[in-house]
C-alpha cells in the first residue's frame, strides 16, 4: 500500500510517502509560511523514494484545526491532487493526530491537547485509550478538569500554562510535541484496519472558530 500524508496545520509542516513498508519524510520547521512548501515537499520524497503520485493508493491529511492558512492550504492541495489525479482521501483531526503521536512518544494513553488558537483561546480536546472526544474552541479556564491522570501536550500549554493547569488540574506537561506526517501513516494504517475507508468526497477543513473563518473568506 502506497500512502501520502501532509500535515501543515501547525507551526510544523510535513510530508510523508509510506511504500513497501518505508517511510520517506520532510519535515520543516520555524519557516514562514511553511504550508507553502508542501507541493516540493512532496516532490521530494517521491524523488527519494523513486514514487510518483500516479502509485498513491490514497491521501492522508490533517484538517484542521490549526493556523487558518496552513488549514486552508493543506486541505486546498489534497483536494487539487485529489481531483486531478482521482485518489481517494482520509483526513483527521489535527488534535486527534498530535495526541496520538503524543501518546507514542510519551507511552501515555490519557493526552489532553491544547493548541494555541489565539484570542485568548486554544484548540481542545481530550484523547483517552485511543479515543478523542470534546474537542472544541475555548477560553483555557473553561477546559475539562481532568486530573493528574493525564499529560497535557501541545502549542496552548506553552502560552497559556497557568490556566490551563488550574482549570484541568493537570501536572505533567509538555509543550515541545507537535503534529508530524510520519505518525500520520500510522493512524491511517490503524483507521484502515478498523474498517475506516478512504474516500472520494471532497475534502473539508475543521475551523472550529467558524465566524473568523467565514469572515476570511469574504
């Protein structure tokens, strides 16, 4: 199976083609307007990989949420590559993919994630034994009381810490993992394992602040 996964929803933006078993990945980071590099990204790794688009069995991609133009971008790109090339796609959530990975990395299986959404608000949600339920845009005192049972990660625990400790009564955190295509791979091939397809509807972002969105693209 032949998979191409983007991720740029984030201050990060990746790209990762699973074949044969390997992964090939860029990555970049504290790049300007890095969402703008995804079409060499991809070239790149199927020139590494000696791939090209014509032998992607379909496209992984995270929706959002995340910044508005790495959203709008990532998920501008899959539905051009998409519909240009007929391959179906698979999308997730930006916070289901940045627990998951947490989850990895750190061999916990309760992450709360909080991604920084400005305006005094972050991106939450909660991923517990692989699930991921209440996320939603919120103030970071209005955020679930979890408890010490849970690790919280993401861009919102580094900007808003304090709040979000007092309002979640977490103790452990880390604010350093973010969203990488290459763990992407993973939770498509777990979704396709549980019977998830991929699809060809078109692709839809998640903005979760829909009156900003709806204002931008006026």
């Amino acid at each position: 199976m032949n998979i191409l996964a983007i991720d740029t929803c984030t201050e990060v933006a990746s790209v990762t083609l699973y074949s044969s078993n390997v992964k090939t990945t860029r990555v970049l980071t504290d790049i300007a307007k890095s969402s703008g590099y995804i079409l060499k990204l991809c070239d790149e790794v199927f020139k590494e990989a000696g791939n090209n688009l014509q032998d992607v069995d379909f496209i992984s991609y995270t929706k959002g949420p995340g910044a508005f133009t790495g959203v709008r971008m990532c998920v501008g790109v899959v539905q051009g590559l998409s519909l240009s090339c007929g391959i179906s796609t698979l999308g997730f959530s930006t916070l289901e993919l940045l627990a998951f990975r947490a989850s990895k990395i750190l061999k916990k299986d309760k992450i709360a994630t909080a991604i920084d959404a400005r305006m005094g608000e972050v991106y939450w949600a909660v991923y517990d034994n692989g699930s991921i339920s209440n996320m939603r845009i919120c103030k970071p005192e209005n955020v679930d009381n979890l408890g010490a049972s849970f690790v919280g990660v993401g861009s919102g625990w580094k900007v808003h810490n304090d709040e979000l400790i007092k309002a979640s009564q977490i103790n452990h955190t880390d604010s350093s993992i973010y969203p990488e295509s290459t763990d992407l791979i993973d939770l498509s091939l777990l979704a396709i394992e549980s019977g998830q397809k991929a699809t060809f509807d078109l692709p839809q972002p998640i903005y979760l602040r829909n009156n900003v969105a709806q204002k931008s693209l006026k």
